[in-house]
C-alpha cells in the first residue's frame, strides 16, 4: 500500500510539473521614462554658508579705500556663486534690481540714492560685463534652444565691478560727513533664469 501511495504522490508531482511548464502565460510590463524640461537657478559652491545677512543667499561688498580704487574702480570676483540647469534648451540669466535700478543709503550723510547704472557694473560666467541697470540679461549660454544645449547644475562665476568715481561723486555719495563718516549704499540683485 505504501508502494501504491507513494507511486500515486509521485504520479500528481510530475503532473503538476508538467502543467506548470506547458502553462506559459505570461505578464507584460511597459515602462515609461518622461523626460520634461525645467530650469532652476540657486546659490552655487563658491558661496561661504552663512556668510549672507538673513534673508539673502549672499551678500558682496565693493570697497574703496585708496586713491587708486577711486580712479581705477573695485571688483569682486565670486567664483561659482550660481548654479543651473536648464534641461530642453539653452538658457539666459537675467537680474532685476531693487529700487529700480538705484543704489539706497544705508549709513552715511550722502544723497539718499543713487542710479546704480552710475556705480556698478555685473559680468555672469565669463560674458562681457553689463552696466548695472533696472533689469539686465546675461545670454544666451548654450548654442541653441534645443535640448542639445541642456546642463544641469552648472556653476558659473560672477564679477561684480564698483566703477571709478570721481570727486563729483564722491562729494554726492559722502556728503557733509567727516573724514571718520563712511557712507555705504546697497542695492539687491535678484538672479532668475530663462529659456533661450
């Protein structure tokens, strides 16, 4: 009996194995990848953290302290100070700023502003530098307007050129104040992205 039963589980075994194999239905998956265009523009690597006053991403003074810096002007370079990407094109950095375009005391006993255009002058990832004006753009960057100018978290340096003053201006921007009264003016510069 022992032989029988074992015979019959080994009979259902090989049945079933043999079902398995000749079932062959099988499932069909379809994978997409969508791939969608964006652009994005944020503080670069080369910005110290922590450095900016709150609420600003960062912060850059040009200083005047000698008679060359006077005659000759100031600049700052900011290595890697924006980072973008711009997938499905080429791109174009523009800056709007503040106060249309004019620069605003913030200490000192000068003229309360100060067309920008007059002190300033920003050049984006190796372009040619651009009187600093109400709203400014930097482009294009990248050949076409097709995907095939696509980057994605590129760096770019920004140069930031305080132009030579002449005794006019200082005057205007000083004041009555004393050979002990600095005067500072600012003016903030907002970075945006566009397609070219």
């Amino acid at each position: 009996m022992k032989k029988l039963i074992l015979a019959a589980v080994a009979l259902v075994i090989t049945f079933s194995v043999a079902q398995a194999q000749t079932s062959t239905s099988g499932v069909k998956v379809k994978v997409n990848v969508e791939l969608n265009p964006f652009q994005s523009i944020e503080i670069g690597s080369g910005v110290v953290p922590g450095a900016a006053p709150a609420g600003y991403d960062d912060a850059v003074t040009l200083r005047y302290k000698t008679a060359a810096d006077y005659k000759h002007g100031v600049d700052t370079l900011v290595q890697r100070q924006l980072k973008v990407s711009s997938v499905g094109s080429g791109y174009r950095v523009k800056a709007a700023l503040s106060s249309g375009g004019k620069f605003i005391k913030e200490l000192g006993n000068g003229q309360a502003d100060y067309d920008a255009s007059q002190l300033l002058e920003i050049a984006v990832g190796g372009k040619a530098s651009q009187t600093a004006a109400a709203n400014l753009d930097f482009g294009p960057f990248g050949q076409t307007s097709d995907a095939g100018s696509s980057v994605l978290d590129q760096e770019l340096d920004v140069k930031y050129i305080g132009k030579p003053l002449n005794e006019d201006t200082v005057k205007k921007l000083l004041g009555n104040g004393g050979k002990d009264s600095k005067a500072v003016y600012t003016v903030d510069v907002v970075y945006t992205i566009a397609a070219n």
